[in-house]
C-alpha cells in the first residue's frame, strides 16, 4: 500500500506526538531532550499559520509520517525562508514515505510563495542528508560540535533548497 499525504488535522495530534516522541528518546534526529505533551503539541499545531502548514502520510487510516514547513527565523527579513521537519514513523521506513513528505513540502512551500527552504540535520544523520539530497538540496553549512544528546557532541549539517524560478 502507497502513503497518501493529506493536510493534517488537531486530530492527528496523538499520532503526529507518537512518531516524534520515538525520535526524542531514540534518535539524534531531533535535540530535543525531552518528550513533547499531548497538550504542547495541540497547542503547537493551532498555532500554525497558514504559511507554515503541516501534513500526514496515512496507510489505511494510519498515520506513519508527518512533515512541516515552520518558521526559520522570527525576524521580518527572513519570512520569505522556511525550515522543513520530516519524521517517519520507524515501522515503515525505506518505503519512500519521507519523500513523499519532503516532495509536499517543498510543492506546498513553492505554491505559498516561499523562496528557500532549509533543514538542519544532526551530521550522523546520513539518510535524512541523502533524503534532503535526492530532492535537490545542497549542503551549505556545518556547524561543528554544537549540539549534544545521549553523551554524544553533535555537529548540524545546513542544507538549502532555493525555490526562486530562475
């Protein structure tokens, strides 16, 4: 069965947290170092606006994924460029689900007329910088032993997609 990706809903706010909750407590992937509430993360999706969507990838009624374009920087210069947050439920990864996620994402912010998108990735994250990679990110930083989870000194990779029509 293929992933369908559709708009999330509040509903999906109990899935969206159980995906992300999996990767704070297993995973470099996000710093965060503690689990998110259910609460948060209502609270956390009303407050999305609509230049800063989320989304879902369902298998029969399931959701397994769950991206977002969110806000880079909170300083007026820097609205035209946003970040992308794409986890994959761990049951159903190499399925190309975090593709099709990414490949929304980066249709959604083109569409809402965003200019750059950008994603920070923890350095031993190889295949979240192959992902970012296979829809035509490119590297365009490294920040050096700035991050720390699970007694380990994180690098974060920079990657950039411009979205401006040549």
């Amino acid at each position: 069965m293929t992933a369908q990706i559709r708009p999330a809903k509040l509903a999906d706010s109990s899935e969206i947290n159980r995906i992300y909750n999996y990767y704070v407590r297993n995973s470099t992937c996000t710093w965060h170092l503690t689990e998110e509430t259910l609460e948060n993360r209502k609270n956390w999706f009303k407050s999305r606006s609509p230049a800063h969507p989320v989304v879902v990838a369902e298998i029969a009624g399931k959701v397994v994924g769950w991206g977002s374009i969110s806000t880079y920087n909170s300083r007026q210069g820097w609205a035209a460029t946003v970040e992308d947050s794409v986890f994959v439920d761990p049951d159903f990864h190499r399925q190309g689900i975090g593709k099709k996620l990414l490949q929304a994402l980066l249709k959604l912010a083109e569409e809402l007329g965003h200019q750059s998108l950008i994603a920070r990735i923890s350095g031993e994250q190889i295949a979240s910088i192959q992902l970012h990679e296979s829809v035509g990110f490119k590297q365009v930083g490294l920040l050096q032993g700035v991050g720390k989870k699970f007694s380990q000194e994180l690098d974060c990779v920079y990657m950039l997609k411009s979205l401006r029509k040549p």
